[in-house]
C-alpha cells in the first residue's frame, strides 16, 4: 500500500511582515547618459536626465516634469548599478511632488549585462531592479505620498524605465 507523503507543516507569516498595495506606475523616458570614468572609486559614475514621463495608477496620475532632474548612477567595477534619482512630478490637480530614489541593478548573466548596456531589450527575470522611493508633498491630498515607505519594481526598456510602486502598509 502506498501512503502519501506527509504535508510539511505550513509556517504562518512573521507578523510584522510587510504587506504591499499597488499605487501607481512611472513610465520615464530617459535622456542620453553622460559618463566619468572613472571615478577616483575605480567605477563609472553617470548623469541621466528624465526627458519625460507620465504617472498612472489607481493613487495618482500625472506626469514627470521634463528635464526636472534625472539619476546619477554609480556603475560598480563588479557591474551591479546603484542609483540615485531626484526629479519632480506634477499630478493632476496641479501639485508638484520631488520624488527621491535609491537602489540597484544588476543582470543575472554577464551576455544580458552586455544587452542593457547597448540598450537593447531584457526580459524582467533576466535582471534585478528595484528602488526605495520617497516623495516630498505639501500638506493636502496627496501628503499620504510623504508618509509611506515606497518599494518599486523596474522594469528596463530600451531608452526608458518603467517603475510600479508599492506603498508598505
């Protein structure tokens, strides 16, 4: 007779894990990358400009402020990116928003590295992007923005970005 193996016990959740809410959605074109190398680091350091953009999502809706700023990231000797982006919003209503991000880029092989650095496609789980964002609001409608811990999931398309946020509950 043949008995099942037995269920391994399931483990409930830490319970202070944290829990996500979609909120919106960045899609940034991106100018021409200016590049030091090297830095006194050993590394590449870059000046990208956002050229434009728009926001959507079930939170907000706007669009990126043209030329309001851009990432200076820092190209590591071991390929991985560490970025530092700063540049405004401007939602529906009006309200402009400074939105400030940290984090990191890396591909999984070294040909998908190669592929990105020329600028071509790359399919999501070829690589690793992701972004801890905070905004800077005035007090109103939208100054849950200041209040959240953001995480966002990049997406690299040739040219562009496009990040989905997640607010922390």
């Amino acid at each position: 007779m043949n008995t099942p193996a037995p269920t391994p016990p399931v483990t409930p959740p830490h319970p202070f894990a944290p829990q996500f809410e979609y909120a919106f959605s960045i899609a940034i074109t991106l100018s021409g990358a200016h590049f030091l190398t090297p830095t006194s680091m050993g590394a590449t350091r870059a000046a990208v400009y956002a050229a434009e953009g728009t926001i959507d999502g079930p939170k907000i809706k706007g669009r990126v402020i043209p030329m309001s700023g851009g990432d200076w990231p820092l190209v590591r000797p071991n390929g991985v990116i560490d970025f530092d982006a700063r540049y405004l919003l401007e939602l529906e209503d009006g309200t402009i928003v400074y939105l400030q991000s940290r984090g990191y880029r890396w591909a999984n092989t070294p040909e998908v590295a190669e592929r990105m650095a020329r600028n071509e496609p790359a399919e999501h789980d070829e690589y690793y992007m992701r972004v801890s964002t905070k905004f800077d609001v005035p007090e109103g409608p939208h100054d849950w923005l200041g209040k959240h811990i953001f995480v966002g999931v990049a997406e690299k398309v040739p040219g562009a970005n496009r990040i989905h946020y997640f607010k922390m509950l």
